[in-house]
C-alpha cells in the first residue's frame, strides 16, 4: 500500500517549472506502484491561507478566497492538461481540512504541547518563517530567500517543538527517512544546534484557520505551516476513519528542498504530538535554473511548462526533468539539451528500434515473432538485459529516477547495438535465418520488457509501443516480462514515428506563434483572400489509415464528378462510416503533399474547440464543388 504526496503547492502565483518537475515525479512513482500491482493513492493540490495570500488578493482587488480559487483552479488544469493521475486534489480551504487542523490543534494544547506567549522576531512574509537576529543575513533579510523581513511582536501560542529534538535525531538514524540520503546530515546538524519552540499563531491578520472554539481566542489564526502540513492527513478524512484512512502513513512525501525542514522537523514533531505514525520517506529535489542563472521575472527567463510542453510534446517534456538531473541536485533547463536527448535517445535509441523491429519481422517473419531460439544464440545479451532492468527497478525505488532511465535506456543501447554488431540482413543472405529471427526476437523482448518499466515516465508512447508488439502494459506482463524474466513471441504492426527529430529549437518559434494569436489578426487585401479557393465535396468515402492514430482518408466529390483523395488528421474526433455521404469543405488549390505514404490533394477545413477539433460543413445541402467565398 503505497500514499504519495507533493507539497500543496502556494498560490501566490501559477504553475512554475519546479512545481511540474515534482508532480511529475510523483506521478512517475505512482504510476510505477499501480505498475508492480500496489494499492496506490496519490495526492496534490495547494495550499491557500496566510498573510502573502491576503496581500497578494488586496493588491487585485479581490477576496483571499476568490484569489485562491482561480490560482488553484490554474494548478488543477495544468495537472489535468498534463493528464497527472492524481487521485485526491486538496485544499486547505476545504472544510474537512479545517475541521481536522482545529481537532489536531486542540489535541497538542491538551498534550500540553501548546502555550500560550508572545512572539518578538523576524518574520518573512514570503516564506511564511520566523527568523532570530542572529539567523539573518545582512540588511535583516531572509536567510532562506533574501528578501526583507518584518520586526513581529504580537502575542502567539507556543508550540514545544524543543521538547521533540531528541526523539527527531532517534528517528533519523533509526527509520533512515531522509532521501537523498546526503539530505540527512544537513538536517541532523540543524536539529543538533538546538530546536526552539515555535510561534503557531498570527493575530496581525485574519485569513487562516481560527482557533478551536473550546480556546475561545477568536483572534488568533494557525500559523499555515501548522495548518498546511496536515493536508495529507486531513484528505484522508482520518477523523471520520474515512475508506482512505487505512492509507496513512504516507509512503513517500516529495518536496522541494527549501521546504525540507518544515517536512523534516516541525511536521514529524506534530505527528509525534497527536501520536500519529511518521512517513517513511521524505524526498527533496532540487531546484531549477535556465542557462545556469536563476529564474526571475525581472530577467524574463522563467520557463513556464504549458509553453515547453506545446512545443515539444508532454513525452519529451516528462523525459527530459527525469533523467536531465540526479535527483536532489539543481538542475538546468537548457533547450539545446532538450532537443538532444529527444533526438539521440527518444528518436534513435528507442523509436529507431521500434522502427528496425517491426520492419525486420514484416521482412523476414510476416510480423510473427518467436523466441523459441534466443536462449540457443543470445544467452550473454539476455543476462545484460536482465541486470539492468534490475538495476533499474533498485533505482526508482530510491527516487533515483535518473538513474532508473539511464540502466533501461542501456537495455536499449544493447538492442540497438546487438542489430549493428550481427547484422541480420547478412545473416538472411547467408541463409542463417534461424538466428537472424531469433535476433529479432531478442530485441523485441528488451524493448518489450524496457516499455513495461518505461511506462510510468512515458505512458503514451509505450501504450504505442505495446500495441505495434500487440501485448499490454500491466501488472500481470511486469511481473512475467521484467521479474521472472520470461520471453514472449509477438506479432507486430506498423505504428507512426514515435518522436520525430527535432532540427531546430521550437520555445521561440511556439511562444512567438502564441503573441501573435493573442495579437490582433493582421489584415489582408481581397486580391489575398481572392487567391484562396475553398470549395464544398461530398465524402464518398472515408477510412483510417493503418499504423496512424491521427489521420483519416477521404474520398471527395467536387463538381462535374472530379474525385480528389485528401487526407485529415481528425480520426480522434470522428468515426470514418459518421462522416460518408456529408459535405465538407476543402481547400483545393493547396500544392499536393505526400503524407504517411498517401498523396493528400487539399485540406478539409476544420476549427479548434478547446482540445477537439470539428469539421466546417455547410448548414444546408449545396450542390458539390460550389465555391466559397
């Protein structure tokens, strides 16, 4: 039973490159657990009171409620775009949240956890932390994010995070829960240099969670890390013993390395607090930098996912934060860095051998596959295979997960490597035929068995992967394919490029194309738009086209019965038989291309709605080939 969390992330602003690079971890994990047949529940969402979100909604002229639906709504729709399986998309503004923050609140003032005090230090508005004098950097700023900080002195309650120091070193060096494990000694000299009790109440604002009314101090609202922290027990509706309770302690939180010691410290001394079981890891990454210098607005260099995404594809996008960095390090988001691994390792190394797969079988086997004879030619390539992808699964279990893709990426390179180095085409003009079908044998089960562990970081293109190799991605495949090592025959089918090579960088071009459409339209002459020949065709006929998912292929009628075949890249949004016998309408005075093998004589008109795209039909019946305009 596996329970994974990001941070709930805050919404003083939108989705950033770093908030996309742990959720996709995340989601890589939860993906890899449902994979090895584990009952897995994965949560994210955001986190939406405190004083920065109260400035932040007065300076926009809204309600800190208002302000925080409309940044949160922005999370849950890139997650969605991004198709993240989360299963539980939390709020702190959630009412079960707040009921079950109230109730942990009451238990540690009860524990005698909580005192009552007054509170005079430094506080830094922009990372919701309370700072000594001595803890500062020059100028009184931030020591954790440089900015200015705010002399509070106001009363507060107390909570006795002293008191927990010793239990929180026993629990690093018994329970080992501090990934990387490099992390740890950061956090051990930390706790060593002495604890002090924490301020767990604000009274110079209000939007927070109130306390419990037993208290009866209306003034006081819960500090938000206090509040934010138990999001991941509060989603559980662990008060009510709710079906999901069964699922703490969480498995696994991932955050980013400047939140590590609230997620390290001050969170498993609450948990001690009210007698609940601790997580058992606790991972933090790094953060990201673009061409080697931090990200800012003022500088103009802040990378933004959707825009990354729009222009190289959600695959490329996956691939490159998972394997670009080691995890816990910094990394660098470079595009040229991008555009190589998507054209030596996604292109060559794994859509190439798709390619070189499903081409040989239909040349020498009529796409039928056996491995009957591996074992007797390729004992030594089937070990190598075999440590790496056990190498591999050791990794991703360590939240390693670069490493994981660099040990199944060498899987790949062996496949690759074992086509140049026996050279099958020689192997059927020698009439060793038997080896040279067992060759492709070999290399069909690595890529058969890399695309099973492939799936959590590229689940879309090993879904085309398993389907050109007709076998499926699940729980019951893993455990044959990748731990008992077993061979498959298969029998294959064409499918499109997996990636297609990247020539030039394409950010710029894609940013640029989306200011131009948020621009106004530029206006052209009528003699331009006179030069543009669109006409209505009635579908004779229309059909798929094998090993595409995209296109369709039309048989159209103009006038005088002129036939013209035009191919559409709309099959995800209509079935072939929906479409025959209507009218269309076609540009047809488009220069002719050659596209999956078929000549494309036109273009069907159609229109984006949102993530569909719907055919431009006249509203009654016209006689074919009557020109618009």
């Amino acid at each position: 039973m596996r329970y994974l969390t990001t941070p709930i992330y805050y919404v003083n602003d939108v989705p950033h490159l770093g908030h996309a690079y742990t959720t996709i971890i995340a989601d890589t994990l939860a993906r890899f657990y449902r994979l090895q047949g584990e009952e897995t529940l994965f949560l994210t969402g955001t986190d939406e009171h405190g004083q920065k979100i109260e400035q932040a909604a007065s300076q926009r002229n809204s309600s800190p409620k208002e302000y925080a639906d409309k940044i949160s709504l922005e999370f849950k729709k890139l997650w969605d775009k991004f198709e993240i399986s989360y299963d539980i998309y939390a709020r702190t503004t959630d009412q079960r949240h707040i009921d079950l923050v109230k109730a942990m609140f009451l238990k540690m003032f009860e524990n005698e956890d909580i005192y009552k005090g007054e509170y005079e230090g430094h506080y830094c508005i922009s990372c919701e932390s309370f700072f000594t004098k001595t803890q500062l950097h020059v100028n009184e700023t931030c020591p954790d994010c440089g900015k200015a900080t705010n002399l509070v002195k106001e009363e507060s309650y107390f909570f006795k995070l002293s008191k927990y120091q010793e239990k929180i070193l026993k629990w690093y060096e018994e329970a080992d829960p501090i990934l990387p494990k490099n992390k740890k000694n950061e956090l051990i000299n930390f706790v060593q240099s002495g604890l002090k009790d924490l301020s767990i109440t604000r009274t110079s604002f209000d939007w927070g969670i109130k306390l419990p009314q037993n208290l009866q101090d209306d003034k006081h609202v819960i500090y938000v890390w206090l509040d934010a922290l138990f999001i991941y027990v509060s989603s559980l509706d662990y008060l009510n013993s709710g079906k999901n309770a069964k699922f703490w302690p969480a498995h696994i939180h991932l955050v980013g390395k400047d939140i590590l010691k609230f997620h390290a410290i001050y969170w498993p001394a609450f948990l001690m607090s009210v007698d609940l079981p601790l997580p058992k890891f606790i991972a933090a990454h790094g953060w990201w930098t673009k061409d080697g210098e931090k990200m800012s607005k003022s500088k103009g260099n802040v990378i933004k996912p959707k825009e990354v995404v729009d222009a190289y594809g959600m695959e490329a996008f996956r691939y490159f934060l998972l394997r670009e960095v080691p995890f816990g390090n910094d990394g660098d988001f470079n595009e040229q860095a991008l555009i190589n691994r998507i054209n030596s390792e996604l292109s060559n190394e794994l859509g190439n051998l798709l390619s070189r797969i499903v081409g040989m079988s239909a040349k020498y086997s009529d796409n039928k596959i056996s491995c009957k004879d591996i074992h007797t030619f390729f004992q030594s390539e089937l070990e190598l295979c075999k440590e790496y992808l056990k190498n591999a699964i050791n990794h991703i279990e360590q939240v390693q997960i670069n490493k994981y893709l660099e040990e199944l990426f060498k899987a790949l390179s062996l496949a690759n490597l074992s086509i140049s180095k026996y050279e099958p085409w020689n192997l059927i003009k020698n009439q060793e035929t038997q080896k040279a079908n067992a060759l492709v044998a070999l290399c069909a089960n690595i890529l058969a068995k890399v695309c099973i562990l492939l799936s959590p970081t590229l689940p879309k293109s090993c879904e085309k992967i398993a389907k050109a190799l007709n076998f499926e991605l699940n729980t019951s495949n893993y455990v044959n394919l990748v731990l008992n090592d077993d061979l498959y025959d298969f029998e294959t089918t064409s499918c499109e490029p997996l990636f297609i090579k990247i020539e030039k960088p394409l950010l710029a071009q894609a940013v640029s194309i989306e200011k131009e459409i948020k621009q106004e339209s530029p206006k052209i002459k009528i003699d331009d738009f006179a030069k543009i020949e669109i006409k209505v065709a009635l579908v004779k006929n229309c059909e798929n086209i094998k090993g595409s998912e995209k296109l369709l292929r039309f048989d159209l009628e103009l006038e005088n019965g002129e036939q013209r075949q035009v191919l559409s890249g709309i099959a995800k949004f209509y079935k072939p038989q929906d479409l025959i016998n209507t009218q269309v309408c076609v540009l047809t005075n488009l220069k002719k291309a050659k596209i999956f093998g078929y000549e494309s004589d036109g273009m069907i008109l159609s229109a984006k709605s949102g993530d569909k795209l719907v055919l431009i039909s006249p509203k009654e019946l016209v006689q074919n080939g009557s020109l618009i305009g």
